[in-house]
C-alpha cells in the first residue's frame, strides 16, 4: 500500500488535535493523537504520566508510541504532542516517514487560548497566569528552531476551507506522495 502519513506539529494550546482531525476527514486519512493515544493506553492523564514517569519517562513513551504508530499506519494523519518534534530524533524520523506540518501562532495568542487551561498541562502547570506571556515567548522561541524545519508551515489562526484545501494540495504534491 501506497504509505500517506502527515503529522500535524506546533505548539501546546494551537490546536493540533481540531485542526488535524478536519485535516484528516478532507484528505480521507484516519486519525491519531498521541495524547489521546497515551491517555488511553494508559488509562490516566497526561499530567499523571508526567507525575509517575517524569519528563524523560514521558519523552520515552511519546517516542516509541510514534514509530508504533507509524510501523502500523501507512496512511495516517497524526496530531503530536507540542513537545514531540523537539525531543530525540521524532522531526528527522517523521520528516522521513511523511510530511510534517507546522501549525503556527505568535505567543500572545497562543497564551489567550492557555489562560484558564494549564491544570491539563504539566510543563505550564506551575506558572502564574500573569507569568504566562513571558514562559510562552521564551519557550515558543527556544522551539521554533525545530517546528520551523517542517516541511509546510500554516498560519493557525487562518486554518479553515481554501487554506486547509490549498495544504491538502501542498502535501499531495509532495513528491511520492500523489493520491
Ligand atoms: C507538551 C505538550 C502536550 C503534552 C505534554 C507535553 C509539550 O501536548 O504532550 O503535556 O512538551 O509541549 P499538547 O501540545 O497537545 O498540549
């Protein structure tokens, strides 16, 4: 079979897992979220996972439930965790295995969508609303050297009909990778 993989990559908050499942329905790929994915297996949140396993436990999880995911798929859309082209070899491998998609926004609003939702996220779970702005800039910065190396970068806050059309176009046309 025919291998069609995208992963959809950026930020915590961006929305990957929306964006990516509307990606996913318009190009006919079945869908993933490694979050949800290892929430599931292992009946638990993420924050949970963080608390028993720690950081690096995590990071191990996320990598190899990334290449499972990709030896069992051959078309697939999947939605990342914001941490996962930024660890190990996950860009390389998934720049190998597909095409990676950035799914881009300035950190302010990026902090306008966390506001309110950081209990869900161990790595801002600790930091004060009013310290938000200044986290976000610093870490958005410190990643952007890894999200940026995707192959198509998109505008999030301009996601939606002709714009998710002309990226299905974008990916399709990526050669070996006609439909
Ligand atoms: C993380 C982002 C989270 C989750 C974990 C670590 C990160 O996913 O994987 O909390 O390192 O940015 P979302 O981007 O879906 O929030």
């Amino acid at each position: 079979m025919e291998h069609k993989r995208v992963f959809v990559v950026g930020y915590m908050g961006v929305g990957k897992s929306s964006s990516g499942s509307r990606l996913a329905r318009l190009m006919d790929l079945p869908f993933l979220d490694t979050d949800a994915e290892l929430r599931r297996r292992h009946d638990c949140s993420i924050n949970a996972l963080f608390d028993q396993l720690g950081e690096d436990g995590f990071r191990a999880l996320e990598r190899d439930l990334l290449r499972e995911l990709v030896a069992a798929h051959p078309r697939v859309l999947v939605s990342t965790g914001g941490g996962t082209p930024c660890h190990g070899d996950n860009l390389a491998f998934m720049k190998e295995h597909g095409t990676v998609v950035y799914l881009q926004m300035p950190a302010a609003g990026l902090v306008d969508r966390l506001r309110g939702r950081a209990d869900q996220r161990p790595l801002i779970a600790g930091i004060a609303e009013e310290d938000l702005p200044e986290f976000v800039a610093q870490h958005l910065a410190e990643r952007e050297p890894a999200y940026s190396q995707a192959h198509i970068t998109v505008d999030a806050r301009h996601f939606d009909g002709d714009r998710m059309k002309s990226v299905r176009s974008l990916i399709e046309g990526r050669m070996g990778f006609n439909p």
